[in-house]
C-alpha cells in the first residue's frame, strides 16, 4: 500500500459543503459533477475529498478527519477571526494536543501541528 489518495464523504448539500471546505479550510476544487451532486476538494498534498449528496448522510461526528498544519494556536486564531465555530479550542484531547471544528453535516474536523503534539 503506498498512501491515501481520495475519500468520499457523504454530505447533505454537496455545495453547501464545498463552500465550506473552501472557504474555511482553504482546500481548492478539484472538479466538479453537478449531475452527480459531487464536488472533489483538495489539500496542498492532493489529497482529495469527494464531497458526495447523500439522502440520508451520517451525522454528528461519525465521521472524524484530521489536518496537520504548520501551527495549531495560530491557525486556530486565523480561522476563529475569520469566522469559523470551533467546538473547542487548541488543548489536550485523547488524541492528542489540537483544536476541533466541525464542517455542515457535523463531521469533526481536528486540527493538529506536529510541534505541539510531541510537547503535550
């Protein structure tokens, strides 16, 4: 096995989650297949999402993803002065040290650096 590449995620409103992988996370648009409700979103590592309308898709957190970025505090900062809710600041979770938000359907969506996780 060489690495992850894509995920499908079954989401409620393909666009609704699009605009938020977007513009909360900063991920870009890979394509898109409006027949197919679907809109693939990338991180600068193309790892890919594919952001699928489902009826009935799971909620509240059954579904857990984790980003590493540069520096959890400070991006923590960026996101909260852009807007974004997060469930809890950066602090010492089970998982580790991060902060958690969650994206429109309630997926959680942890963030993590790898400084902080190896000095907590």
């Amino acid at each position: 096995m060489r690495k992850l590449d894509h995920l499908a995620l079954p989401v409620a409103d393909w666009l609704a989650s699009r605009d938020w992988y977007v513009g909360t996370l900063g991920l870009t648009v890979e394509f898109e297949i409006p027949e197919r409700c679907t809109a693939a979103v990338r991180d600068g590592f193309d790892f890919t999402i594919f952001l699928v309308q489902a009826e009935a898709p799971p909620r509240g957190g059954s579904v857990a993803l984790w980003f590493q970025v540069d520096d959890v505090d400070a991006t923590h900062a960026e996101l909260s002065a852009r807007g974004a809710r997060f469930n809890h600041a950066p602090a010492k979770m089970f998982w580790g040290y991060g902060a958690e938000l969650a994206d429109p359907d309630g997926h959680l969506i942890r963030l993590w650096d790898e400084t902080s996780m190896k000095a907590h």
